[in-house]
C-alpha cells in the first residue's frame, strides 16, 4: 500500500469515529469495505502521529465458526440424513446403498437379492439444526461437532476517540535535513518516532578472508613474543634445503613424487656427471615446509660475520603436497613455524614457549605425545583441549632439531634449536565452524561466510 | 605413519592385563602410540568395501587399531608391541637375543649375476618354532608391514620366508633371463616362467605395483635350493613349494635388496620378533651368506652397540634433574637395557639392542629418557634472552595495504597458488608458451599444472563461484605470484602482486583505476603529470586479454609495474562470466 492510500484510509477512520462513540476494527472493516490487516495498519500509523489521538485498545474473543466440512452439512444436511434421503420407497440394493454410505436404514432380507428400507418416513436432522443456530452451541457441543465446528481466537481493536482526537492528521517528519536547520522548522515540526527493533542500514564496506585474519592473529601473536619474522616468498625451493638439509634420507617416503610437488627443469641440459645423489639433492620443487626456509636462516646465523647470537624466527605462509585431497585437505596450505637457537636449550624450554604461545591463543590446556620425526630428537606432537569441542585435538609437532641437521649448518657445538609447526587452516576452521576447507579457501569460498565473519580474536572466547 | 591392526583380547592376555579402551589409550599415549580407532574385522569389511554380504561372516572380535611411529619397525607386530609395553611398565627385563650354532650351517651364495638387478642377500634360520593360527597371521602381517615401510614398498628389500624342511642348501640367489626362470607360485597349481609371471599378476590387486621393479630387465633375480627348486622371484612371489604353514617348524628366511643396511635391519627385525615362537625363546641360527668374492659373512647380525651418555648432557638437553641410576631405570625401561658406568659415575653405558636401529644418536637416547620421564612432566620453562621483533618489510605492507583495499569497499579472496595452463594462458588468451611459468613436472590433475603467474584467473573462478551475491563484486587480493627467472638460484621467484576486480552490470573501469589511484595515495606516490620526474602513471597498450583500447600499463617511475584494463568478452566467456569485469593488477615489491 502507498503512502498516499495509508493516508486516505487513516483519514476515512478518522471521519468514521468523529460521528460514533466507539467502533471495532472488525466491524470497521466490514463497514470501509477493507481488510482487516490494513486497517490495524492504518490505526498504527494514526497512533504514530501521537498517542492521545485516538483511545486502542485490544480485544480478543472467540467465536464459533464453521469448517469447510460444516459448511457442506449446513447446506445439505448431515451425512446420516444424506443417507436416509437416498433410500426411495420402494428399497435400494445394499451395494448401491454402500457406493453413498448408510444408516437409519435397515436390511430386508424377505426378498432376494435383500433391499435397504426405510424404517420409518421421516426423519428429524438435529446436526443440521445446530449448525444452522451456532451461537446457541454449549462448549460440550463444540467437542462434539469438532470436525463441523470451530472456535478461533480472533483479535480486533477496540477504537475510540482520544483526548486529542482530530480528522486531520499533520504529516510527521521522518528526518532531521539540512533545510530543517537553516530554516529552524525542527523546532516545530512532529517527528515520526523511530523503531528501535529494525536493523540499521547495512554499511558499504569491503571485508578482510577469514583465515588471512587469522594470520594477522598469529602475527601479532609472535611478535608480541618477540619473533623475527622470516623471508618465506620463496615457493621452489632445491630439494637439498627441503629434505637433504634437513636430515631426510634421499629413500625417504616423503621424498616420493607422489607426496611432492617437482618443478619441471626449465633450463638445458643437467648432465655434467654428477653422480645421482646430488642430482637428487638439486631437484626444485614447491616446499613440503616452510623448514626449508628456517634451514637457511639457521645457515645464516651461523655464518654471521660477528658470530652466533641467540634468535627467535617465525613465519606464516604456504606450502605444498602433492596428496589426496578431501574435506580438510588441500594441496596447499599454511604452516605456522617457530624456531628458536640458543646455547643450551632444554625440551621443558620448548614445552614452556609452547605453553605461552598457545596461552595468546586462547588455549591453557596442553599435552605433549611421543612422535617421530626425521629432522627432530625428541619430537612432540602437540594437543590441546578445545572446551567447545570438548575433546583433545592435535594442532601441530614440534621438537629439537637432531644434530646432524644443526652441526653441518656451522652452528657452534651446544647450540640447540627449537622448532614446531602447526597449521593455520585448522584453527580458522574450528574458530569459523567451517567443516569442508573449501567453503574457506579457494574460488568456491563462500563470499557471504567472509562478510559475515567476526573479527579474528583469539583470546577472547 | 603404519598402523597395524591386533585383536584387542590377544594383546591383554599377552599384557596380563585388562584395560578399558580409555586406560589402553592413555599407555598408549604416554609411550608415542596412538589407539587410533577400535573396530572389528566386520566393521572394517563394511566399511572399505560396502559389502555386507562378506561382512556377515566375518569375525566380530574387537580389534585395536594403532598408529606406530615410522621408525619403530620392532612394534610392528603383536609380539614386539606387547615386548615393548611390558619392558615400558617395567614387567621384565628386554629379552636378550643369542645364536644357537647348528652341526652345519644354511649357506646362502650369492651370483655375480645379481649386481644387475638386485645386489644384496641375508638369510637367518628359527628353529623348533610353534605357530598359532593367530602367531602365523601375525608372521605374515609383520612382513606386510616391513614390505610397506622400512622396505619401501619391496623396492628396497623383499622378504621370502620359507619351510626349511621342504628345501634343501646350499641356496643359490641368482639373475637370469626370466623365461629360464620356471616354477609354481605361491598358492597356484601351474607352473609359469618369468615372462608368463608378470602377465599372470599384470591385474592382482596386491601383487601388480610390485612388477615394474623388476619387469624390463633383462634379468629376474631368483632363489633355488640344491635341487633347484625355486624358493622365491623376489621382490614379486615366493615359490609355492617351501610356502610355510600352520605346521611348519623350521623357517629359513631371506631377504634379497638393493640396499644392505636395510635389509640386515629388516632380518633382525623379523628374528627378534619371531624367536618369542621357538622352543628355545630369543634364539635364532645363523647363516653363512657367501658374498660374488668368496668371503662369507654370517647374518643376521643381531649387533648390540654399547652408546655411552653423559648423565649431565643428558638432563640439561630435556630440562630435568635426575640421577643417574634414575635415568639407567628409565632408558632400561625403553628397551636400551643401561648401566652407570662405574669409573665416573657420570656416564651410563646404553645398549642398543638389534630391536632399536633407530638410534643412531646420543640424542635418540635423551629422547627415550624425555618420554620415560614423561613429556608432560617435565617442568615448563622459558628461553632466557631478549630479542627485539621484527616483521618481513614485505609482510609488513601487505598486511598494511589489505586493510587499506579492504576499507576502499574490496573485499578479500584467498585462491590457489596451484592451476591448470589453461587458466594462465588460453582463457586469457595468452600462449603458454609465452608466460614465465613455472611447470609441475608430476601433476596428478589438471588443477595442479603449474604455478600461477597472475592472480586473475583466481579471482575471476571466486567470482562465478558466488554468482549468488548482489552486485557489484568487488574482490581483491594481494599474494604471490611465481615467476621463472634464469638468475634466481632455484630458475624462479615470487613476486607479490595486488590484484582487484570490479564485476558489475558495466565495467566500471573507473572503479578500479580508483582504487589504483586511493592505494597510490596511501603509499604517497604521486600522480606523474606534465614533466615531473616521479610517481605513477597509465600508458596506453593492447593486451588480448583485455577489451581492445580498453587496456593500460600500469607505470612507475617508468617502469611496468602491473596492468589494468577491461577484461575482453572472450576472457569472461572462458571463465563462464556473463557480467563485465574491469581488473588492475602491479606488484607491490617497488614500494617496499
């Protein structure tokens, strides 16, 4: 309805009331020739000119009505009435009977085939009786004749006028405008009052990916911490830096081409007579880890001209696996990695950073498990109690680097360096109920989960 | 990571102990397994093939499912993980493995021949072993186990078991031409060569990933006995003559690879386990193994290697305080039966027995202590030295001009670094040929190819993905793109790259010149007008991806540092797109 017809409405309610005492809405209706629902409309739009104009007040009754079925029985009879009316005089044959249903009636087996008859001539039909007179129908009739009768609530208004009834209505203002100011009209005029119950307008805006939000979390989380984040721009990576360096045997599984991804060589030919082994330790590939990278910088370190200095490194970023994907894999994904070298490092040292680091997560308790790892003596696989999920999760490894992998990189004997990787996509999915990686990441991400996401805080549950 | 399956009553009686599935997880836990799913031989047949009908018969014994770790071959089996647990909960002492010398020893002779194919072979007899039903399983399980792991999938070992009392040595391991190479394979009724061999398993369902190791070469390597009776075609089938079976007594066992150290590490493995069976526990006869040169080398080794730790050495790398008879008790308990040496006091003498060939290394040994101790009791602690954060540059202005595209009405995609060729090149209309891309030498999809060298195609795949959102789509993202390079070490390198498209009933190419412009301005480079030497500009240029005349390099400092431009028609039909788009995209590295 527009506007211009709620005003007409509200202006012929208004002419209705002047010339009576009191008026329900219903009958109001029925009077205006209009639906019920746009009159309570148009009163709610008087209301909003003030409150005195006009005196509501609701009111409910029941009242008795009949169902469609009623209808039918009140036009043509009770069904048992029906069934008298279609015997005739002289007798109907039983089966013909039964095609229309059958009572008061009677079976004559004098004669062969039997014959329905007509016990009696006439007879009354009270059903249709009380149908036709509802208002006289007792609460114990209404029970009775429930497939015929029924009582719904109805709700209505009770309308009168008010202490400051009038017929016109002066049009409210909807909003403070510049003219109002220079012209100081806001003083005067009425405002429409607002409703606090609906939303605001939605804001124009771009939004930030979920799980790039957590990385930022993470971020700040390290270097809070104090973190020197790594260069990690750098997908190929040799094999020797991914796996040689790192102490992987070259028979490793890992190593396979079905777990890597290997980059086809783009210059000429290779064949200068290495042996095999360091054509091996020379293939590019997109890296398993982003421990590649923390080989070099522990190479770095120990190769400074002012000599080794104690450091903390950490990166967030992407790597690859050329493995089965399914709802929680993908070939590609982000590794959050630690590192930290110092002289002397203990494993309760380790068990300790983790324990800060994942309390700046929201997360106080944790657990460590044996593991194996072919970089890490000993080596820790790392749970931790997610109280919604309310169960232990394993969220990443850890462990101290072997010395056969710290030693051949130059650092000084003594030196041990702490290392754990853990997934970002794990964690963003648990935080954003996410169940399937790719409604997260990838083109089939779903652009309405970004930009109704929250803010990434991880401290705050 | 193995798993290996046993049936959960066996495990408790050979524990002693009943433990719920809870407590069984715990010791689990503790020792670095994992109890990894609780099941039965008819739920796992439901489950992996759908076939109820099979299912129906199948035993409803509850079986225990555990993850072992990859390099603990010796708990591959029943028998080694119940040794191990019980040594760990402190209930005996670890088994100490001896020789028993027959009158005359099994002798295994190697054939120059092998060199070609299949250079290595050891060989161990058990004697007067006593196999269960459930025993005999678990002898074929562990060398399934063995064969998938340490061996890598046959590859580097193969393992052939025999019942010695069907044979007769000295044994010859030979290479020949496979049709010279005649005899009835485990578990058939005819007899095959070599040649007819590989078509016969050319379809098993376990046996064909084990051809290709061997089937285009000239020679197959073989086993025969004195009577030239074949006793395996390793790494494929063992002959079915000396198969062994519930009644076997005797067992002579071989291992032929390409890879010695292994194999000496799988037939220790598969003797230490196995000699629990024989009537004399933890005895096993020697073989001689007569090598292409004539020596003769007795295996299996069975080597127990005495590592000597500092007891300081070893608190200080865990964290703890321990003495050192506490930290004997506890390595004793890990299998490394330990003594403190009794001249220092400070040392302890640790045995490694030939069940534990994955400790090469002082530190293996603090790691057994670490988990003895227990890793959750070890006191927590924190690194005592200050370091000053600091973020990569080039992090740092990413993360700081994602919020500044974000707040220019953008909105943030994430999309794979990972595509097909034709993403990069023939829906941009682009030769593949000609970009500098970087090619995945094993794709095992199309989606996988090669590494992308424009984010577009990603943002343009986001954008049918959501077709159900209102428009505009305004989508942008700032990652990395990989481009060869013939002066980087590796022939490539990353380039990070902003990315933005405007997708809406017209192109709006304003729209993204206007985020150009906004994100130029936040970096305070300015606009390059009239004669002014600095700052950005665009200079017209035709790209086939882009509607003709509608397209701009994007310069700064007089340099290309991107493009931008209103997508061509063909471009967003390839891409399954029916409204305009109008995209900029330039690497952010200069403004570092």
């Amino acid at each position: 309805m527009s506007s211009s017809e709620t005003s007409e409405l509200t202006e012929r309610i208004l002419k209705y009331l002047e010339g009576v005492e009191q008026v329900d809405s219903l009958r109001l209706a029925e009077e205006l020739g209009i639906e019920h629902q746009l009159i309570v409309g148009a009163v709610k739009s008087i209301q909003a000119h003030g409150e005195r104009l006009l005196h509501v007040e609701p009111v409910t009754r029941k009242s008795l009505e009949l169902t469609e079925e009623g209808q039918e029985v009140a036009q043509n009879g009770s069904h048992e009435a029906n069934v008298f009316a279609s015997v005739p005089e002289e007798g109907i044959k039983r089966t013909d009977l039964l095609a229309s249903g059958g009572a008061s009636v009677c079976l004559d087996r004098s004669v062969e085939p039997p014959l329905v008859r007509r016990k009696v001539s006439a007879i009354r039909d009270p059903v249709l009786d009380h149908l036709l007179q509802l208002s006289e129908l007792s609460a114990s009739d209404v029970v009775e004749f429930k497939r015929l009768v029924q009582e719904p609530t109805i709700e209505s208004l009770l309308l009168s006028k008010g202490p400051e009834f009038g017929t016109a209505l002066a049009k409210l203002a909807t909003d403070l405008t510049m003219d109002m100011l220079t012209s100081g009209e806001w003083e005067e005029l009425p405002f429409k009052p607002y409703n606090f119950d609906a939303l605001g307008a939605v804001p124009a805006r771009g939004h930030l990916h979920p799980l790039l939000k957590m990385r930022s979390e993470f971020r700040q989380i390290f270097l809070e911490m104090g973190f020197a984040e790594m260069a990690t721009n750098n997908y190929v990576e040799p094999s020797f830096w991914n796996f040689d360096s790192l102490f992987q045997p070259q028979q490793h599984p890992a190593r396979d081409a079905h777990d890597t991804f290997y980059v086809k060589q783009s210059t000429g030919s290779r064949g200068y007579g290495y042996n095999w082994q360091l054509i091996e330790a020379e293939k590019n590939l997109l890296r398993t880890h982003t421990t590649a990278v923390s080989a070099r910088t522990l190479y770095q370190l120990a190769t400074r001209p002012n000599g080794f200095k104690p450091a903390k490194f950490f990166t967030i970023d992407k790597v690859f696996r050329n493995e089965a994907l399914d709802a929680t894999h993908l070939a590609e994904f982000h590794q959050v990695e630690g590192v930290i070298a110092n002289v002397d490092f203990t494993l309760g040292d380790l068990i300790g950073t983790l324990q800060e680091l994942f309390r700046k997560l929201g997360i106080e308790e944790l657990q460590f498990k044996p593991t194996y790892s072919p970089y890490t003596e000993p080596s820790m696989e790392i749970y931790c109690y997610h109280s919604g999920l309310a169960e232990w999760l394993e969220v990443g490894n850890s462990g101290i680097f072997r010395p056969e992998l710290v030693l051949p990189m130059g650092l000084p004997p003594g030196v041990n360096v702490l290392a754990w990787g853990l997934s970002l996509e794990r964690p963003t999915m648990i935080k954003y109920g996410i169940n399937n990686i790719s409604d997260l990441v990838g083109p089939r991400v779903d652009l309405k989960m970004v930009e109704d996401g929250p803010i990434c805080r991880l401290d705050h549950n | 990571m193995p798993t290996i399956g046993v049936k959960r009553d066996l495990l408790f009686d050979a524990l002693g102990k009943k433990y719920t599935d809870d407590e069984f997880q715990e010791l689990c836990f503790a020792f670095g397994l994992e109890l990894d799913e609780v099941t039965t031989e008819k739920q796992m047949l439901t489950k992996e093939q759908g076939d109820v009908a099979a299912a129906a018969d199948a035993s409803e014994e509850i079986i225990y499912r555990i993850d072992i770790p990859a390099n603990r071959y010796d708990l591959l089996c029943l028998e080694g993980l119940v040794t191990a647990l019980r040594v760990f909960q402190g209930k005996v002492k670890p088994p100490k493995f001896e020789f028993v010398e027959p009158a005359q020893r099994q002798v295994l002779k190697i054939n120059p021949s092998t060199a070609q194919i299949r250079p290595f072979a050891v060989a161990a007899v058990l004697r007067n072993v006593t196999f269960t039903q459930d025993s005999y399983n678990s002898f074929i399980d562990l060398q399934d186990k063995l064969h998938q792991n340490i061996c890598r999938k046959r590859t580097l070992v193969a393992i052939g078991t025999h019942d010695l009392d069907t044979i007769k040595g000295p044994f010859s391991y030979e290479a020949l031409p496979p049709e010279q190479i005649k005899f009835v394979p485990l578990n058939q009724t005819q007899e095959l060569n070599g040649i007819q061999l590989m078509d016969f398993y050319a379809t098993h369902a376990q046996l064909k990933q084990y051809l290709p190791i061997i089937r285009d070469s000239p020679v197959y390597p073989v086993i025969y006995d004195a009577n030239r009776v074949v006793l395996s075609l390793p790494p494929i089938i063992n002959g079915d003559h000396s198969k062994i079976s519930l009644k076997t007594k005797n067992v002579f066992i071989e291992c032929t690879a390409t890879d010695l150290t292994k194999a000496k590490v799988v037939l220790d493995t598969i003797v230490c386990l196995f000699s629990e069976h024989c009537a004399k526990k933890f005895t096993v006869e020697p073989c001689d193994v007569v090598q292409t040169d004539g020596t003769i080398i007795s295996y299996p080794e069975l080597a127990v290697r005495t590592e000597r730790v500092s007891v300081k050495r070893a608190n200080a790398y865990i964290g703890i305080n321990e003495p050192a008879n506490k930290l004997a008790d506890m390595l004793t308990r890990m299998y490394l039966e330990t003594e403190v040496d009794a001249k220092d006091g400070d040392s302890l003498n640790v045995k490694i027995p030939p069940t534990r060939h994955d400790v090469i290394h002082a530190c293996d040994v603090y790691e057994d202590i670490a988990i003895a101790f227990g890793y959750n009791n070890i006191k927590k602690s924190l690194p005592a030295f200050m370091q000053i954060a600091k973020q990569f540059p080039l992090n740092k202005l990413t993360e700081q001009l994602r919020e500044q595209v974000a707040q220019s009405g953008f909105t943030e995609a994430l999309t794979f670094t990972l595509c097909s060729r034709d993403d990069i090149a023939l829906k941009l209309n682009k030769k593949i040929e000609a970009l500098p891309a970087v090619h995945i030498g094993n794709p095992k999809t199309l989606e996988f190819q090669v590494v992308r060298t424009t984010l577009l195609p990603g943002l343009l795949k986001t954008l049918v993905a959501n077709r159900k959102m209102p428009l505009p789509m305004k989508l942008f993202e700032i990652s990395d793109v990989v481009l060869a390079d013939e002066g980087a070490e590796v022939g490539a390198r990353n380039e990070r790259r902003l990315c933005a498209v405007n997708c809406n009933k017209s192109a709006g190419f304003e729209v993204v010149h206007g985020l150009l412009d906004r994100v130029m301005q936040v970096l305070s480079v300015p606009w390059k007008t009239g004669g002014a030497d600095k700052g950005y500009y665009l200079q017209a240029t035709e790209d086939p991806s882009y509607f003709p005349g509608r397209c701009a390099n994007v310069m700064y400092n007089d340099a290309v540092i991107g493009r931008i431009g209103v997508l061509h028609p063909s471009v967003l039909q390839a891409f399954e797109l029916t409204t305009p788009c109008s995209v900029v995209e330039f690497t952010i590295e200069p403004f570092v």
